[in-house]
C-alpha cells in the first residue's frame, strides 16, 4: 500500500509532462511495429528462396530490412530522448520541491534526522526515482506493446503453437514476483545503508576538529571501515539474487523456444505452416 501510495504521488510530476509522454508512447509504437516488420519480411523472403527467386527481389528484400532497422533505431532515438528526457526533468523538479520542503520544517526536525540521510535523499534515492521513471517506463512501453502485438501475431499464424509457446509464461510471471519482492527488500537495505555512510562522513568531516583534538582518527577509520563493510556486504547480498534473475528469466524463454522449435518443426514437416512462417513466429 505504502509503494502504491508512493507512486500516485508521481503522478502529479507526470502528468505536467503528459505530452512527452504521448510522443513517447507513440514512439515506442512506431520502434516496436519496426521490429515486427522484419520477421514478416523474412517470412516471405525465406518462403521464396524455396522456390525462384530473382535476385532483384532478394536484393528488395534486403534493402527493406536495411531500411525498417534504420526506422526502428530512429524511432528508438526519439523514444528514449522524450521518456529518458522526462526522467531528468522530473528528478530536477523532484530535488527543487525536496529542498524548498526542507527550508519550511522546524529545527526540531533537524535534530531528529542526519544530514547524511537528507544527503542520500536528495541524491541517492532521486537517481533511483529517475531509473524508474526513464527506463521503467521505456521498458514497460516496450513489453506491453511488444507483447500484446506479438501474441496476436502468433495468434495469425498458429494458435495451437502460439498456446504451446505460452506454457512457460505462468511459470515466468511467479518466478518474476518472487524475484522482484526479494530484489525491493535488499535494495532498500542498500540505500539504508548508503544513508548510514553519507551521515557518518557528514558526522566526522563537521566535527574534524574534535575527533583530530581528541586524536581519534583510528577509532573513526574503523568505523568508517565498517560501515563501508556493511554497505558492500548488502550490495552483495542484492547481487547474490539479482545474478540470477535474467539468467533465469533466459532459461524460460529457451525452454519456450525448445516447444516452439520442436512443434513447429513438426507443423513444417507437416505442411501446416510454411518454414517462413515458422522463422517469422
């Protein structure tokens, strides 16, 4: 509940830059379309060399892969710019409205909370905001658009393959859930910790002249030490579940692939759907 309300309160920032967002979506459409221009092209270029073929029509053919990729790669560019674009935008305005909110609250507050933890706040945590926003929404755009026009596709050319190839799919969707609850908590331990380092360089550089005065510089080498410790100690706790996650997600669609390659060789064989059909899919 707390993630979900922590999200709606983006919406605001999101919604002053809904025009970008529709050329972005648009974009994405037209980057995705690209690439699914190119098997059905191949399609009936691999359909034809199994009968004549000039090479007039082959170098066609070609040129018209040539020219849908270069499509696509624009496209992509003018997608990335206005969604990435966003992004920064919205971390600026984000880190503008987190400092003006700091100048109204009470000192109170000050002697609550280290500054190094304001210091991850607005730095830190922000970047995280703007990963989410620039290549989350990009790569949200891209599977659901990708994935919907995909599956409809597949649909044209065989059903009984298409539901074959999509037995992987509940498999991956839990496997994606579980992941993704374990990959949030640790990274949130990671930047826990990172506020702990921020707030204990703060502490020290501020009061520098105590700890020289004092001559504790060991005492505060080792606790820095430690805390740097901790902080890579959680980012190899993040990377031990994180590793596996594409790998694994990679196994699934290879074993999508097996089904897919393994019937549709038999529907081939069969005369049920043509080798270029079987490529395209």
């Amino acid at each position: 509940m707390r993630i979900n309300n922590n999200l709606a309160r983006l919406k605001t920032y999101l919604l002053r830059h809904k025009r970008d967002l529709i050329w972005g979506v648009i974009f994405s459409i037209g980057t995705n379309l690209c690439a699914l221009l190119i098997p059905y092209v191949l399609r009936y270029t691999i359909d034809g060399l199994q009968t004549v073929i000039s090479k007039e029509t082959l170098l066609l053919y070609a040129l018209l892969i040539v020219s849908i990729s270069i499509m696509g790669g624009f496209f992509r560019y003018l997608m990335t710019r206005r969604i990435v674009g966003v992004a920064f935008q919205i971390e600026y305005e984000l880190r503008n409205d987190l400092f003006s909110h700091l100048q109204k609250l009470s000192l109170s507050y000050f002697h609550k909370i280290k500054t190094g933890d304001i210091m991850a706040r607005a730095t830190n945590d922000l970047k995280a905001v703007r990963m989410l926003l620039g290549p989350g929404i990009r790569n949200l755009l891209n599977t659901i658009i990708m994935g919907t026009a995909a599956v409809a596709l597949m649909f044209v050319i065989n059903s009984e393959l298409t539901l074959y190839s999509l037995i992987p799919l509940p498999i991956l969707t839990i496997a994606v859930a579980i992941f993704s609850s374990r990959i949030f908590r640790r990274f949130k331990k990671v930047q826990e910790q990172f506020s702990s380092i921020s707030a204990g360089v703060q502490e020290n550089l501020s009061g520098i002249r105590v700890v020289k005065a004092h001559a504790q510089e060991e005492n505060e080498k080792r606790k820095f030490k430690q805390l740097n410790q901790d902080y890579m100690n959680k980012n190899m706790s993040l990377a031990r579940i994180w590793g596996p996650f594409f790998p694994f997600i990679m196994l699934i669609f290879g074993i999508g692939m097996i089904i897919v390659l393994w019937l549709g060789g038999r529907l081939v064989i069969t005369e049920r759907i043509s080798l270029g059909q079987l490529v395209q899919f």
